[in-house]
C-alpha cells in the first residue's frame, strides 16, 4: 500500500472516530441553545404582560394573539416563582415532531397574585438529530472526497522527490555515485543527505575492495608463474623416482592454488555485478559451441551424450558468465562422471537441464553450492564450481537447483522463474529424465 493511501485511510479513520462524538455534543449544544433561547422569550414575554397589568392597560386585549394566559389565584404564590415545563406536544401536533415548551411566571400586581403563563414549541431531539445527522453525512462525504483528491495531490507533488530518491536506490551501482534530488522538505532532505553520505562510502569502498582484489590476484600470479617455471626446470634435472612425485604433487597443488584464485577473483566480480548485460543472445549457439569443445574429454571417458537443444534460444545474459555456465556445467558433468557413463543435456526457451550418472553424493544436494563444499567424488575439485554456477544464476535473474535421484546427477535452471509451476511442469514432461544436476 502507498504511504498517500495510508495516510489517506488513517485520515479517514480519525474522522469517522471523531464524528460521534462531535455530533453528539452538538446535538446537545443545539438542543440546550434552542430551549433557553425559547425559554428566556417566554420569560420575558410574562414579565411585559405583567408590567401592563401594573400599569392598568388591559393586558388581555394586549396579548390578543399570544400564547399567553393570565390566571388570579387566591392562594400565596410559590416559592420558586418562575417554572418551566417541556412535554410532548398534543396529539394534534404529533405529525410536526415537537414539544411544548411552557414558562409560568407568578406576580404579585395590585395586592392580588397571578400566575402569567407563556408556551410555545420546539422541535423535538430526533428532529433536530435527524437534521444533524443529515448534514454530517454530507459534510462527511464532502471531506472524504476533499481529502483523497488533495491527498494525492499534495502526494504528487511534495512525494516527488521521495519518489525520485527511491527510483535512484533502486538503480544504485556501487560502481558509480548517485545525486539526489534538492528538495524543501526537511525529513526528505535529512534522508537524503544520510542516503548520499552511505552511497558514497559504498562506491569508495567498492572502489577499494576491486583495487585491492585485482592488486592480490595479479601479484599472485607473478610467484606463482615463478614456481611452476622453476619446478618444470627442476624436472628436467636427475631426481629421483620419489622426488619426481613429489614435484608432480606441488604443481598439482599450484595449479589448484592458480585455480582458486581465479574462481575467487571471478566470484567477487559477479557479488558487485561488473557483468552489465545490453542484449540478448543466442544461448542454444553457445551450448553447442562448449559441447563441441569438450569433444575430446567426452571421448577419453568413453561417454554417452544426448542433448536436445532447441533452436533460436534468446536469453539476457552477458555472453562471458553464459560460456561460464555451460563451461561449468558441462565440466562437472564430465568429471563427476564414471566410465562409460552417459550426460544428457536439453535446452528449451524456459530451462536448461543437465545430468549425468556419477557416484551418490554424500553431502545434502544444496550443500554444494556454498563455497569450498564438495562430495568425494572428485578429490581435486576445488568446491567452487557450483558456487560459479548459482551467483551467475542469482545475476542473470535465472533459478538454479540440484538434485540426485534414479542414479542421476541433475541440475536444472530456469530461467523464467516467475512463470507458473504448471507450464514448468508441461515443458518438463517431455523429457526424457527428471530435472536436476551433479
């Protein structure tokens, strides 16, 4: 939900909790108004009856047309000499909704006592609830409407800049920094000024980290080019049978170092996303390409390949990590292999899968992916390839999962993964195996 909108129903909560109670107070704010205004009238409509009587004027021709009586009693008058009376009006006036408001007034003119008394009518509380409520109502949708067209004009303009800064985050590259919008707003500004303060140091602790990084793999590669030159130089001098397996297990070993640095410096390039990606490829071209490259590693194991690789395969990947990943995938395919053993490969507009039969694995499938983690069935891996494959994956936007089920190594890579299980499950029921990979 947009924070107009919150605001908005919040808004609109307040004023639907607020209303009853307003209307309540005003109901008895008019209610009390209308019966002391009517009250104070009549009060004062007896007291100029009763001047006219002091003053001998015929009061009864006077009030000719007034609802007022006079009455002479003979009794003492009472102590309080004003009363006020509301009861519901006859039955005659039941249809107008009103009461009957009466003011008796008691005096004592000329030695004799009288009681003067004025009425009138006043609605009655549904009446005048009735007419409330009616005018809340309105009020009520008047405001409602007011509040979500200004809402979302005020959110149009003064969220704008919010907006831009959030549009600006989500874009962010550390390879590069970012400009926030000026804006009057003094939270608005205070974000982005802590925004561009953290966005700066991540570009310059990028840009350190890359430096660093790039510094570490090239000077390893001076040393390590140096000892394999000397150790091939020592080859070719008298050693013995001993020392010559000894020399062929440290070039064994800094070959995997020479490995491991590769794959690592790979790994951190493909975590800061240097790999940018403007078109797409043709993906069923580069799986034929690897596939003919590995022809003669295929030959020596003596495996048995059937690949089913649709045409015109368009995906959005940078051309670079999609020979990676059919690199990777296909080697492990083939080292993990056993003898005469079989890979099957197929390629549709929705996934890859590849599986190959191999040597159960002995960890948990998910396992492998993680760095440095390997089954035993290659001692000389150096657990990486597989972490290669899921953050070229997790880039290109692609799902990847493995599993080991009917013998077979299988790893499967779709690259659609929003798309519905049911299609993925059409598309895979015409193969010829269960997806999946080694």
């Amino acid at each position: 939900m947009r924070l107009v909108d919150k605001f908005t129903l919040w808004f609109m909560g307040v004023f639907l909790l607020v209303t009853p109670i307003t209307t309540f107070i005003c109901y008895n704010n008019i209610e009390k108004k209308i019966n002391d205004a009517e009250t104070a009238r009549l009060t004062d409509m007896n007291e100029r009856v009763a001047t006219q009587l002091k003053s001998g004027v015929n009061a009864e021709k006077e009030m000719k047309g007034l609802a007022t009586e006079i009455v002479a009693i003979p009794t003492q008058l009472p102590a309080q000499r004003v009363q006020v009376e509301k009861e519901a009006a006859d039955n005659n006036f039941q249809k107008y909704h009103e009461n009957r408001l009466a003011v008796t007034s008691y005096y004592t003119i000329n030695n004799k006592n009288y009681k003067i008394s004025s009425y009138s009518y006043t609605p009655k509380a549904e009446q005048i609830l009735s007419s409330i409520l009616n005018t809340i109502v309105w009020k009520l949708v008047l405001m409602i409407f007011c509040l979500v067209i200004s809402a979302r004009l005020v959110s149009h303009r003064i969220l704008r800049s919010l907006r831009i800064t959030m549009k600006k985050i989500e874009n962010f590259n550390v390879k590069r920094k970012l400009t926030f919008p000026h804006t009057g707003t003094r939270e608005l500004r205070e974000l982005n000024s802590f925004l561009q303060k953290m966005t700066d140091k991540a570009v310059e602790e990028y840009a350190a980290i890359k430096e660093f990084s790039e510094n570490a793999s090239h000077e390893l590669q001076t040393p390590l080019a140096i000892i394999r030159s000397k150790l091939e130089l020592l080859t070719e001098t008298d050693i013995h049978e001993d020392q010559a397996a000894l020399i062929s297990d440290m070039q064994n070993a800094i070959e995997k170092l020479a490995k491991i640095n590769r794959s690592l410096t790979l790994l951190a390039k493909l975590e800061n996303k240097e790999y940018e990606v403007s078109e797409s490829i043709r993906f069923c071209r580069v799986a034929k390409d690897v596939l003919a490259a590995y022809e003669d590693r295929i030959e020596m194991k003596n495996l048995s390949v059937k690949n089913n690789i649709d045409k015109n395969i368009q995906l959005k990947i940078h051309p670079t990590l999609a020979d990676m990943l059919m690199n990777n995938l296909l080697g492990n395919a083939i080292r993990h292999n056993v003898q005469n053993g079989t890979i099957n490969i197929t390629l549709t507009q929705r996934q890859l899968i590849v599986s190959n039969t191999g040597l159960p694995p002995e960890i948990p499938t998910d396992e492998l992916f993680q760095r440095f983690k390997k089954s035993n069935q290659c001692s000389e891996s150096v657990g990486l390839g597989l972490s290669i494959v899921k953050q070229i994956c997790e880039v290109s936007g692609f799902k990847v999962s493995y599993n080991y089920s009917n013998q077979l190594h299988v790893l499967e890579v779709e690259f659609y993964p929003s798309a519905t299980k049911e299609y993925v499950a059409g598309t895979t029921s015409h193969q010829n195996f269960e997806p999946a990979l080694s």
